[in-house]
C-alpha cells in the first residue's frame, strides 16, 4: 500500500477535536477521508474549526465503511467493541482509543474479528510513545538499578477530563472510573516495563458508580524475583503525580507527563542524574505523540508489522482492570458514612420519605 | 405528597455532592442530578444516580429535568446570568410542574459585611449592602418568593454562614492561608465564626424537604455550639502543626467596601512614597533626599506607640503583634473582613419549626474534616 492512507475518526468528541483531528491532518501518511457525529451540531462545529470539506462529515458512522482503509474509534467506551468490530470484520483497521473495550469478553470479539479479516488492530495508548517509557524499558534491561524491590504510582488531580457526552458519569458507559480513565494508561505501561502482574490487593471509593480513588497492589516480577507495586488514582485530589522504581542501587523517577528522559537517583548519594536519549527519536511527528500514534498504526498497516500496543496488549491491560474490580473492597472513608445515622435519625416524616430504593427506617434498622 | 424524587442543581459543588452521597447512601429518596460540566462530577459519579448534564440558562433543557421530580433542591451559583436567568427557567419549571418543595440554598451574606444585631434572628429584613455576592444571593430570594406569591410555589430559603468540613472552600481556604502566613487574627480573633457542619446542613436541608412547616420560610442553618474565630482558626493551625502564636492579631481593620478609584489611590501614595525602593530613587533628587532625612529624624524622635501608629494607618489599617508579619495578611481579604462581624446567627426557627438540631457537634465535624483533609493530603 502506497500513498496515504484514506483515515476515517469516529466519534467527535474532546478527544478527538484536541488530539486525532489535528494529528491526522498535520500528518503526510494520511488523509482524512471521513469524519463521524451523531451530534449534528457538533460535527458542524469541528467541519467549520478545522475546516472540513462537508462531503467527508457524516452523521451515520456506516458512511465511513467505503470511504476509509483505517479508522481510529474514539467514542465512549461502551461503543468501542461493537463498532470495532463493524469495521474490523470490513477489513478497516481499527486504532481504538483506550481502553479497547469495558470488557475482556468484548476485547476477545474485536481479536476475533481482526484475526478473520487480517486487520490491524491497534489501541491509543499514546504514553507509550513518550520517550521516557521507551528509556525507562531500556534502562531496566541495563540493571542500573540492580535488584528491583517496588515501584509506586501516583497520579491524582482535582476534577479533570470532561468527555462532551458525559460518558464517565456512569458504568455502563465508562466501564469504571479514575482506574479506567487515568489508570490504565499506567496499566499498559506496567505491564510493558515489567511483564504480567498479579493483582494483591484493590480498594476503590465507588458506590454502584464509577470510583473517583483507588489503590492497588500488584506482584510483578524482575528477573525472577518479586516486585511489589503499589498504585494510587484519584480524581479528587492532587497527588506526587510520578512514578518511582527502587532498586538495590538507586531510584528512577518519571514525572507525569515528562516524556523526554527519566531521573535517576544513586543511592546513598545526594546527586540526581536527569537521563535522556542522545538524540530524539520523534522522527517527523516533532513531539506530538497523537501522530506518533497515527503514524504508527499505519506503518503497521502497511508493513504488516506490530502496532506499538496490538489488540491482545489492550486486552490484558482490560483484563487487570477487570480483576481489580473483581476484588474492589471499599476504601475507608468516615467522613462519608459515619454520620449518616446522626443526620437521618432526627428526620421525623418517616413514613413518606420513600424513595425507590428502601425508606429512611430501613436504613435506620440497619 | 410523597417526595420519590428530588432534581439538584449544583450537584458537583461541595453542598450538592454531599446530598447527593447522603440521598443515595441512606436511600430515602432518588436524585436526579442536573450538572453543567463533567470534569467536576467524579464525586457524585460514584453513585449510579440519574445525571443530566446542561445549562440552566437552556429553558427547555430545565424544563425537562424538573419533568418527573416531585421537589427542587437549589445549589447552583455560576455568573449573574446564571443566578438570574438559571434560576427562573427553573422556578418555571418547577412551577409548571407543580414541585410539592422548592428549596432554594442562599447565605447569610444576604445581610453584608457588617450585619446588624437583629440579623441574630432571620425577622430581620435583609437590603442591598456593599458585598456584591450577598446582594446576588438577595436577588435570588427575591425572585424565589416572587414565584412563590404569584404561582403558589412551595419554597423554602436556606441561609447556612461558613460551611466547613470535607472538601469545603471555606475549610481550604482557612488552611491555604494559615500555611502561606496570609492568616490574621482580627481584635484576637473574639467575634463569633459562625459554622455550620456541611452534615447538618444536610440534615436541614432534608428537614425543610418533608417538613409542611418549612413552606415560605427562611431559615438560618447553624450549628449549636458557637465557636470563636480565635479557636476556629487555632484548631486548623494546630492541624498544620503551626503555633497559633505565629498568626498575627490585626486591629483597626477597615470594613471592606467597594472601590473608591481616588480615594484609595490617595490612600496608597503615603506607602508608596515610604516604600524603600521609592526612597532609593527619589534620594537621588538632593533637595529631596534633605527632606526626606528631615522627617525621618523626626520619625525616629517619637514614642515606640506613636511610630507604631503612623505605621498602622499607612499600611491601611493592620498591625502585627505576633511572629509572622501583618503586611502579609489583605485587609480586604473576605476571611479578614468576616471576622469583625459579631452577630451570631441562630437556628433557633429551623429547630423550632423543624426540628432541626444540627447533630453533629463541633468536635466531631473537626474530627471527620481532619479524616479527609489527611486522606486527600492536604494536611
């Protein structure tokens, strides 16, 4: 296959306005061949900002079958497995956005799908082209570190991404909360740096809703021995917000968002050694790490080689997720629930305060 | 009427997360909850509740939130337009609909930066004053009760003081400023703080959804015990391990008022002409600089208390008598301004008419609001 790739987006949400619009129009590999709406007045919207001719817009995403060879699928993720696989079984390659699917079960149909058609498939996790987790990759294989013994991860910040249709409001929709949206970006990459990992232990603050904080433990493995991990998300407050391995001899340390190098810090010693690549390897993509990811996906396509996170990699991170929730106990919040009795005790109309869900005097008998 | 389901404005602030997880957690009613953005919702998204997300300058957009919600829980602020426009779309709404309680939560800023003595009782009529966002609050009474005469809407007004506890502005905004020094205490922190525990709040804000007696009234929402702003603010610097003997005690601090372009710019010239990095310029002037020696001598030649003085009202009212230095502290600040108010708002109508009795002592809101200021890492 030669020339560019016709490159169909599906879904025009935030994601797709600030990320894959921009990265597929800037770069030389494809062509936006069709864009996907439901919302009328929205893809108007994103036709007039970036200036799309009308006749690749579409409110009916079946339009896209015979006007694309790829398409990337960012729309809520409830939708990523169904239409997915509509386009995989069509032999379009499918770049997903994160996560593949809210489900295993759903992931399976969309690797059945791409084995029967030959399709690449390939996930947006666009962490995964930073520089730094490709240099912390290598600098583990060096053994700097020696004898790995924990890592810990943090990442929390006071609200944050607010999808256009509201999907993150709910299960259903979402699949989860802080662990699926922030968290498994650091999911994918844990398990690109270190190899499968057990889960030991997962506490989350989710009542029937999807969680705004969790923590969990994982047993991962280094050249044979034991790695202890230990995880934190939160959407309600801001944490270290970086990622620190410890070994026998120093620490490495990742900054959210610091893509270019990783610290290192010997131990027993005062200094800090900022560690990068001699040279850049962002090839023409510059530092925008969407095209990397687009660019990617087609150099896959054409070349019939692996995209940076395949289809089964978006799987086992869905399926670590899975098991998380699995085995979700409740974090202990007491400002939560331990005046509830004191607040509803006093409350005298017993009788006609009936929701659908029980009456103030069950809770209160309970 | 049973109430089977209550519409929230304001869902994602701090009142209406908390009703949100109290609704929910205790199961006594269901909550539709009406949300402008989703960046804020993670609180609430913890609970499987019925979210619709929009504007509430959008008309039909409210109307059909309210459709289907037998009462209105009002927390909502936002721009003007917002508490203007927002909150007539939805007392149309809930008109129409003929909501058995609409709950409307405003302040007791109603009454301004410095509340009379008869605002101990809510019989005191509230008027326009120099705080903009009491006169916004007052506004929005005013055209909750015009719905209630006109279409015999079955209001209720709330006007809690500071609300504190987990995830409260004003409990972040006390420890923001302790720890970065901008913390003054004003006449050693005498005047009453005026608190109510986002929890009883709650529970007035429930109280005033069943209770018949609560139609057409305004309640002041506190909570029994009154504390000082001397232990409110010692009780939060004592959880950033810092002395209470370091926040500096502020005297003469002038009322907060609107902006006076002149007379303030009159006002600032005297530190400006005293600031040393004018000085250093000027003395460059000689006539200038032998003037400037003249009355600095003549400074220096006065009483310790006289100086101190002078230096008072130059630097526009505040003085330091603690560690920490008093310049650092706004005299405009709000939590500076707040604090030479000394009337004590009571609950005596919400327990009388109610039964609200704001179970939650002092103690034990500071007890559960440290569970979370740590959990969170704020402190």
């Amino acid at each position: 296959m030669s020339g560019r790739i016709r490159l169909g987006i599906v879904g025009a949400g935030a994601i797709a306005e600030n990320a894959h619009i921009p990265a597929a129009l800037s770069s030389n590999l494809a062509e936006l061949t069709a864009l996907s709406e439901t919302n009328q007045s929205r893809l108007r919207y994103l036709q007039q900002k970036f200036s799309l001719k009308h006749e690749i817009c579409f409110v009916d995403y079946r339009d896209v079958f015979t006007r694309a060879d790829a398409v990337i699928i960012a729309l809520p993720n409830h939708l990523h497995a169904s239409l997915g696989c509509e386009f995989l079984s069509r032999s379009i390659h499918v770049l997903c956005e994160k996560p593949l699917a809210t489900s295993v079960q759903e992931c399976e149909t969309m690797l059945e799908a791409s084995r029967s058609t030959g399709a690449v498939l390939a996930v947006g996790y666009y962490t995964r082209f930073f520089s730094s987790t490709n240099l912390l990759k290598r600098l583990l294989e060096t053994r700097l570190l020696g004898t790995i013994s924990s890592f810990e991860y943090e990442f929390g910040t006071e609200g944050g991404w607010a999808p256009l249709s509201g999907y993150n409001l709910t299960r259903q929709t979402a699949g989860g909360g802080v662990l699926v949206v922030s968290g498994s970006h650091f999911i994918d990459r844990m398990l690109y740096l270190f190899g499968p990992a057990r889960i030991l232990s997962y506490k989350d603050d989710a009542h029937g809703g999807v969680e705004a904080n969790c923590v969990a433990a994982f047993d991962c493995q280094d050249s044979g021995n034991s790695v202890e991990g230990h995880v934190t998300l939160s959407k309600t407050h801001r944490l270290s917000n970086k990622l620190r391995i410890v070994g026998a001899n120093g620490t490495f340390e990742v900054a959210e968002g610091q893509s270019e190098s990783v610290a290192y810090y010997p131990r027993d010693s005062d200094l800090r050694h900022e560690i990068s690549f001699t040279s850049p390897i962002t090839g023409s993509a510059g530092d925008d790490h969407f095209k990397m990811e687009i660019e990617d996906f087609i150099r896959a396509i054409r070349t019939g080689g692996k995209p940076m996170v395949n289809g089964q990699e978006g799987t086992e991170s869905v399926a670590l997720i899975e098991e998380c929730y699995s085995i979700a106990q409740p974090i202990d919040e007491p400002w939560v629930d331990q005046s509830l009795k004191l607040i509803m005790g006093s409350i005298p109309p017993l009788d006609k305060s009936v929701g659908t869900r029980g009456t103030i005097q069950e809770f209160l008998g309970n | 009427m049973e109430i089977r389901k209550v519409l929230i404005t304001g869902a994602t602030g701090f009142v209406g997360s908390r009703l949100c997880e109290v609704l929910f957690l205790t199961r006594c009613v269901d909550a539709r909850v009406f949300i402008h953005s989703t960046a804020s919702a993670a609180r609430i998204a913890r609970f499987p509740l019925d979210f619709v997300v929009g504007d509430l300058c959008d008309r039909n957009a409210v109307a059909k939130a309210v459709e289907g919600c037998d009462a209105v829980v009002h927390l909502a602020r936002g721009t003007t337009r917002v508490m203007q426009k927002g909150l007539r779309n939805l007392l149309t709404a809930a008109s129409a609909h003929r909501v058995s309680r609409f709950i409307h939560m405003s302040s007791v800023a109603v009454y301004g930066n410095n509340p009379p003595d008869g605002s101990a009782s809510e019989t005191e009529p509230a008027h326009k004053t120099d705080l903009a966002y009491g006169n916004a609050k007052l506004e929005e009474e005013e055209l909750v009760f015009t719905f209630s005469k006109r279409f015999a809407l079955p209001v209720v007004v709330l006007r809690p003081p500071n609300i504190y506890g987990p995830y409260s502005g004003f409990t972040l905004g006390l420890i923001d400023r302790i720890r970065s020094g901008k913390m003054g205490l004003v006449d050693g922190g005498k005047n009453p703080c005026n608190l109510v525990y986002i929890d009883n709040l709650i529970q007035a804000i429930l109280l005033a959804l069943w209770k018949s007696e609560a139609v057409g009234e305004v309640f002041f929402v506190t909570d029994a015990q009154c504390i000082s702003w001397q232990t409110c603010v010692a009780d939060y610097a004592s959880l950033l391990k810092i002395p209470i003997s370091s926040i500096p005690s502020l005297t003469r601090v002038q009322p907060s008022s609107r902006p006076h372009i002149f007379r303030d710019s009159v006002r600032a010239l005297p530190r400006v002409f005293l600031s040393g990095e004018f000085r250093s310029v000027i003395r460059q002037v000689p006539l200038i600089a032998m003037i400037e020696t003249n009355l600095y001598e003549r400074f220096q030649s006065l009483s310790p208390e006289r100086q101190e003085e002078i230096r008072q009202r130059l630097n526009g009212g505040s003085s330091g008598t603690r560690n920490n230095s008093p310049s650092a502290v706004d005299p405009r600040d709000p939590m500076i301004v707040a604090q030479r108010r000394s009337v004590v708002h009571s609950s005596q109508k919400a327990g009388r008419l109610l039964g609200y009795n704001a179970p939650i002592s002092y103690s034990e809101g500071m007890r559960l609001t440290e569970c979370w200021l740590r959990a969170s890492r704020r402190i």
